[in-house]
C-alpha cells in the first residue's frame, strides 16, 4: 500500500517514528513534510498536500499528525474526497474505513503515545471498506454536501 504522510511540528516526531515502522511492514511511504523540526510550521502546509493527494488516489491511504489531531482532521476535511477522523483507539481505526471508507487518520503527536499510534496504524492500514448498501448510500449523501460552494442550508 501507498501510505502518505504529514505532520507539523507538533506531530514531527510521532511521523518519523510511524515512518520507519510502516516501511517496515512493506509500504511505500510518501512524506509530505514536515521535514526537519521546526515550531513555527502550520500544519495546513503539510496536511493539505496529503489531503489532495489521497483525494486523487496519489496515494492509497493517509495519515495526519498534528500536536492534537485537531487541526489536521479539520484541515483535511475540507478536501473534496476526503473523508479524515481524529482516533483514538482501535475500533474507530478500523471501523472508519469499514463503514465509512476513511481515507486519512488524523493522529495527536502530542497525546498519543508511540506505541498507541502504532496499534492505530496497523488496525488502520488492515482494514477494507466493506461497501454495503447502507455505507454506500450514507457516503452518496456526503459526497452530494461537497458539490455545494455555499451550503443549502
């Protein structure tokens, strides 16, 4: 699988930790930065590429670390296609891609241990979109809310 990946400072050192872990088990990483450490970064610069990437099938899957998680599902989110969460814990990991076919997992850099993230990743990176009627028809309905520029609402 083709996994990218971005963080900003906050999720620097989660990122080059799940990097190596992720290449490890046989997938190509792609790294949408940040690249070196630095406290003033924006995770938007980062999680934005990721986003659109994943949007165009770039790569097959993302994940996003920021110092929350926050900012990156927020960020990622307003990407056409994308469909991004915050986790925290397995079944979410799983389940979001099952269910709701997930593409980007936003992870917190600065709440979620090494050792949490990478139990995140590897339910994550596992699991299939089962493509039931139901599923297909919620993410119909979402795709329809991304063709709005002004909400109908």
């Amino acid at each position: 699988m083709r996994v990218g990946l971005a963080a900003d400072h906050g999720g620097f050192e989660l990122k080059e930790q799940l990097k190596e872990e992720i290449r490890s088990q046989g997938h190509e990483v792609v790294d949408f930065g940040a690249y070196e450490y630095d406290p003033a970064d924006d995770y938007p610069d980062f999680v934005i590429p990721l986003a659109r990437a994943v949007a165009a099938k770039e790569v097959d899957r993302g994940l996003a670390v920021c110092g929350s998680g926050v900012g990156a599902s927020i960020a990622a989110n307003k990407v056409p296609g994308v469909r991004a969460a915050l986790i925290t814990e397995t079944y979410s990991a799983r389940q979001g891609v099952e269910h709701d076919d997930m593409n980007i997992m936003c992870l917190g850099g600065r709440v979620t241990c090494f050792a949490l993230a990478w139990e995140l990743v590897q339910a994550f990176l596992k699991a299939r979109y089962t493509g039931d009627d139901r599923f297909e028809r919620r993410l119909e309905k979402v795709a329809e809310l991304e063709k709005f520029k002004e909400q109908p609402w």
